[in-house]
C-alpha cells in the first residue's frame, strides 16, 4: 500500500492509495502517518484500518490533492552521505562504513510544494535518493533483521548547496592531547565542515509523495532511480549501485544513534549521469528554477516547483 | 522560573522549581515541557499554571527527582561551532557566521541519566555550553526582535567524540560546473566531515536540569560557565567570550531553518581553561569514566555519570 500525509480542509491526514487507483483514501483518526506509525509500533496493525479505508473511506481525487510530507515531524532525518560506487575516482580517502548527517525536519517539503531559494544560498543542486522510513524502534539491530525495522521506502530529493558548504567548512588546529606530556595538549591540522545550513536550509528536504510499504518492494537495491529538470533527465541510476545496503546502513545507524518510528534514512545520491545529461552540479535550481523531478520504479515520482523565497 | 520534564510513577510530567526551593512541583496536564510549549506558543501563558502548582501541586524532592530532558523531543537541536573567542589561534580559516550543525533528539539525555560508552567510540569529551531553548517560532528574525523569541536558558553538553570526527572526515574531489563548458564539470579537491555519530550518537546530548525563564536570565552573555570531571575543574568561561550572540545566533539561524516551539540551540563550547586544568580534549570519559557536571551561574549544574554501555 501506498500511505501518505496530505493537506484536508483545514487540517491534514493520513491517507492510503492503491497503486493502481486515481484517488486517495482518508484513514480516519490519523493526523499524519507520524501518527499512525507512533500509535503502531509492531507495524502491521494499521493494515485493517487501511483496508476500511480503501474499502468505504472519503476520497480525494490524486489530481486535487495538496500533499505535506508523508511523515511530517520524523524525529530524525539522517542522510548518507558518499554512498554510491558509479563513481569512485571522486574518492581521495572514503568512507569504510556509512558516513551520516542529520537533516532537520523544518526542511521538508511535500510533493508539489515549492522549493523557495534565495540568491544568498549560492547553487544548490537536487540530490536523488531511495528513502527509509522506520517502522519499529530499535537500537544495535544486526543486520539480518534489519529490514524488520523498515515500514517502507519513499522518494527523496536531498537538495544540496555548495556554495553554503564551501563557507561552512573551515581549516583549524583540532586540539589533540600530548601523548608526552599529561594535561598537555598539541595542534593537529584539520578540516571540518558542519552541514546545518547547506544540507537543512527550510524547503531543502522534498519527500513523497507517500511512503510504500516495505511489501511491495521485495529488493530495494534493483530499482531505476531517475531526476529529471523540466524535460531534461539528468541522472539514470539504479540503486543496485549504493555501497551500503539498507540493511547495512540501517543496522550501523542503529549502533550508534537509535531509532524510532518514523525516523528516515535517506540512503546517498543516485548520481550516475544520464546519457544524455550533465551531473546533478550542473543543475543549479537557484539560477535555472524551473521543475524538479525524482523518479523511484515502483515506488512513485517526486516533484516539486522552483521559486524565489 | 525553572520548569523541567520529570518520570513520575510510569510517566512523566512537566514540572516547575522555583530557584530557592528543594522540591519540583507538578504542572498538571502536561506530559513534558514541549507539550507546554506546544500549547502555550505565544509564551507567557503558562505563568499562570505553573503558579498554581507552586501553589498547591504535588511536589517531588528534588533529592528523589528522576530529570528527563526539559525538553524531550525537540524537533531540532542546532549546535554552534567555532564559537568562542578565547582560543583564536586555533583557527586557520574559521566561520565569518554561525556555522551550525544538528544534534538529533535521540541523543539527549537529563541531568544524572548516565552517559553510555564503548571502546568502538574512541575518544569522547565534554563541552559546556550554554543553550537557547526557543518560546515562539518564526523565520528570517531580525536580531533586533530574536530575545522575544527566546524561551528560556538551560545547561547542555555538547559531547564530541574527535575519533569518530576523524573517522568520518574525508577528502575528496568535489564536482563543480565547468565555467568554460555547457554541462561540463571539474573536479574540487574538497574535505568535508559527516557530524551525525561524532556529535548524535545516543547520550551525546546531555540537557537540563531545567529550562531558565528568560525573565530570570537579565544577561545571558555575562554567565560563568564550568566544567568539573569528578572534583577537578576543567575549565572555567563565561559566556561574554561567545563570538556570536544569542540574539545574532537565532536570527541567522532563522533565517535558513524556521524556528519551532521546544527547538535547542546550544551556543558552542565555553572551552577555556581553568587555572588548574587541562582542556577539555583531555578528558576523555571513554577512558576515565567517572562523573562529569557543567555548570552555568543562575541557570544550574548539570551532571552526568559515565558508564560503559
């Protein structure tokens, strides 16, 4: 099933759509699919309600819809970053297990909803990526139950300035302790960037438009991953060619920072480049604006307008 | 006042100190400070509540109190770096605004819950900060206005974890537009880090005990601030050496993330030592475990034992 968040009257709710349908269908009493992932934590419960709704549920025609996105307030967004092999001569020295940051949930944006961008931001450029989205908490989860702990998969576009990056990564002296000397301390030469601003920037998080649920994704690394701006495609990948898998990614995460319901794990660019198109770096929405769109087969196309903020 | 978030019985409640007092007072109805916040966004309606449970609430000795974080879940916790004045020469080419990171709520943890080690971790070490807790939300605040958004003050420990920093700090060719060719690209030797395990991992974040009304702090940037490692002083700052001011530091911050009600802005590490102690790099609590307190003047001591997990 395909679930989502979406704007109704003067409130929002949860929503179930089948993949083959052109309507939505409202599952009473969930005023997101935060809320019903919370209120279900072992993950198979809502299945029912879901059902009900599909059956006899209000409707809202896909064509009308104003979609938020599917999980509104995650309590955590985490991003993979340097995650796909099509392109390793990038690598001077990498990453041996998944490198992570953390997206702040202010930055997400339905699909359809604009990404508002101003001059001061400098480029910032699509990222496409394959979404997870946690279903059941946990924490040292190994790897082969990991996929367990996945509600489902969705669409990501982990927009990326940087010209923000470049002004918030510094070169300093870390301070190290003196292995001679106790209490003593010596210099080390180091760069540092810090992604708030240029990974997290209000709007720099569109996600949806919902969330399928993990069933109808029997191998979520053969999937065609694509983005498109205006009618251009620029990236064609697949993402067989993540470096780490889900379960690797979901099971290192779990080690170190625990995870909750509705927690998302964005699992790194899929920036292989078309044939006929550039690299996501060429597509600098904050001067070209426009339509950008990230495509997932079997999971659903994302997309969203360029706009001055 | 000082209002908090305590376990009471199988729950927890939100609770309110006065400075002078060795009880908390319960604030029926509200399960955590961020659900005070949450319904009182305009920021002075809660007075009246919190009075009455002074009043005649059910009290808790501030001897037995189990602390929670004031806040338990805010929807961001932005970290700043670089951010103190008293060790310039460490900088080669530092931030010319906030550079800012995120902190996920995951890793939050309240004044003696234990902070939770192991060896895979490497080097971890405190950092007093003083943090912002924000009242009401907005975007692009003019610093002229940024207090009024201000809830109140509390106590935070930023841990950092250098080992995992430099585990996840890598170099690399970034991809920029090539000036002379339409699609073309050129490689940037780049180094960029990945803050989410060396800054979010779970514990990483102690917070509280409490949340300082901001009417109670007349000067927020004229604070002394320690840090002691069981009875040895390892620093002593004040908050007047902060290169960005509160006011200056939400404003900036505003104006790419939207601010949120219960949203944590830790102000950056009061690093400078004491007359008798080391820095704080030289305390790694992954080695010497022990106790661990942050203190700021008129906002409270937080303290925390180190364990291994």
């Amino acid at each position: 099933m395909h679930l989502g968040t979406i704007q109704l009257d003067d409130g929002t709710t949860a929503v179930v759509v089948r993949s083959s349908e052109s309507e939505a269908a409202v599952i009473p009493g969930y005023r997101d699919l935060d809320d019903l992932l919370e209120r279900h934590v072992n993950g198979s419960s809502w299945r029912g309600e879901a059902e009900s709704a599909l059956h006899d549920g209000q409707r809202v025609s896909l064509h009308e819809v104003s979609w938020l996105p599917p999980v509104r307030r995650p309590r955590k967004i985490l991003g993979v970053a340097l995650n796909n092999s099509a392109n390793p001569d990038r690598i001077i020295s990498g990453p041996e297990s998944p490198a992570m940051f953390v997206k702040p949930s202010s930055s997400l944006v339905g699909c359809g909803q604009p990404i508002r961008l101003r001059p001061e931001m400098g480029r910032v450029h699509p990222e496409p990526e394959l979404a997870v989205v946690v279903g059941r908490e946990g924490a040292d989860i190994p790897a082969s139950s990991a996929l367990e702990h996945v509600f489902g998969y969705t669409v990501f576009n982990d927009l990326t300035s940087p010209t923000m990056r470049g002004e918030d990564t510094f070169h300093y002296r870390a301070i190290h302790p003196d292995p001679d000397a106790a209490d003593g301390i010596r210099y080390v030469e180091s760069w540092v960037s810090y992604p708030a601003r240029y990974k997290g920037s209000d709007t720099f998080g569109p996600m949806g438009p919902w969330v399928v649920d993990a069933g109808e994704v029997p191998d979520p690394h053969d999937l065609r991953i694509t983005c498109t701006h205006d009618d251009r495609l620029v990236t064609d990948d697949n993402t067989m060619n993540l470096r780490f898998s889900v379960a690797e990614v979901v099971s290192y995460a779990s080690s170190y920072m625990s995870l909750e319901p509705g927690d998302v794990i964005a699992m790194g660019t899929a920036l292989k480049k078309s044939a006929r198109g550039g690299a996501v770096q060429n597509v600098d929405l904050n001067r070209l604006r426009g339509r950008i769109d990230v495509s997932i087969d079997g999971i659903g196309t994302l997309w969203n307008p360029v706009e001055a903020r």
